[in-house]
C-alpha cells in the first residue's frame, strides 16, 4: 500500500512529499522501507505540532501552503539566518501579486539537477512549478522541510524585501525591496538579473 499523509496534517493532499521528515534514522537488516516511511511520518508529526500557524493564518495560508512555502526555503538557502528573509520575500510576493521567482521550484518541476545552469527555454516552461510565469505557490511540497525551515515559514522576518540573488560564496544572498537594487547587484556579479 502507499504511504498516506500523516493523520497529525488536517488536509486532503495525494502526495507524501513534504512530509518525510529529513533526520538521521535507525534502521536495521529487518526493517522495511514501509516502516522507514512511518517512522519519517511519526516524526514530521512531533515537528509539525511545534509550529504556530496563527500567523499564516492570519494571512489566509492553509498548513499545506506553509509547507510548500517551507520546502522553498529549505531548497532556497543554506544560510540558517536567511530562512526567515526567504519566507519574507515569499509572503510578500504573494501579498503583491507577483511571480515568486523561486529557482528551486522550476528545479523541481523540470528535474533540473543543482549543478545544471538554468536554460532560457526552460524559464519559459508552462509547468504548475514555474513560479517566474505562474502565480501562487506551486501545487505541492518541492522538499520534505527540516524543524527550521517550517518555522521560518510560519513566521517570516518582518522586512519589505520582494527580491533577493545569491551572492558570490554561493552560501548567502543578498535582499532588497528595490527591484532597481536587485538588477544593479545582479549585473555587478555577472547574474544578469531575473
């Protein structure tokens, strides 16, 4: 039988994804790869009761939104000082009715490795994960989130940041609410902006 989303999240989703919570298991000769699954269920379930949606909430985001929103950080930034300035510019676009932008949901929905440059031809796909065309959240979890990334998600940075580019280490990025900013930073380090 497939895996089924954990009973802990209250909604109809067809997918596990998002929900096989990433930490170091143990596991023996015997276990099954069904029991592997339960046990990454039973702990998204003792991570996802510690975070307060009260705030998405009031925002109109659903616990699923929170989760999709927490799978883009956690493939949007290494820098566990980012997370909650990455949910920041999320919100906000939402807010503003503008494409989100994010590299990693295109990735995803392409199969596109993150050793692999993105294609001009491939930014303009029409799949639901192309959050530079399309708006809104992409359908579904594009990464099973860790602990931080969904409280980040659930609580974003409160900054009007619409925009952010990784630096040159590779490991942060820089934000701005200018998209003037944004397109001069992106030039200056051979980006070439969005």
């Amino acid at each position: 039988a497939t895996p089924r989303v954990p009973t802990c999240f209250h909604a109809k989703v067809r997918t596990v994804e998002g929900f096989l919570f990433p930490a170091t298991y143990e596991f023996f000769e015997q276990t099954t790869s069904r029991q592997l699954v339960q046990d990454q269920l039973d702990a998204f379930c003792e991570n996802w009761k510690q975070i307060d949606l009260g705030y998405a909430r009031s925002k109109h985001l659903t616990p699923h939104d929170v989760l999709i929103i927490a799978s883009m950080v956690e493939k949007e930034t290494l820098s566990p000082d980012e997370r909650q300035l990455v949910a920041a510019v999320i919100y906000n676009r939402l807010h503003a009715g503008m494409p989100l932008g994010i590299d990693a949901t295109l990735r995803y929905g392409l199969n596109i490795p993150p050793t692999e440059s993105i294609r001009q031809s491939q930014l303009q796909s029409d799949s639901p994960y192309n959050t530079r065309k399309r708006q809104g959240l992409p359908p579904t979890p594009i990464a099973s989130p860790g602990l931080a990334s969904m409280q980040a998600a659930a609580h974003p940075a409160k900054v009007n940041y619409l925009y952010f580019v990784r630096k040159p280490d590779k490991k942060h990025h820089f934000f701005t609410a200018s998209f003037q900013a944004f397109q001069n930073y992106a030039n200056a380090h051979g980006y070439g902006g969005p």
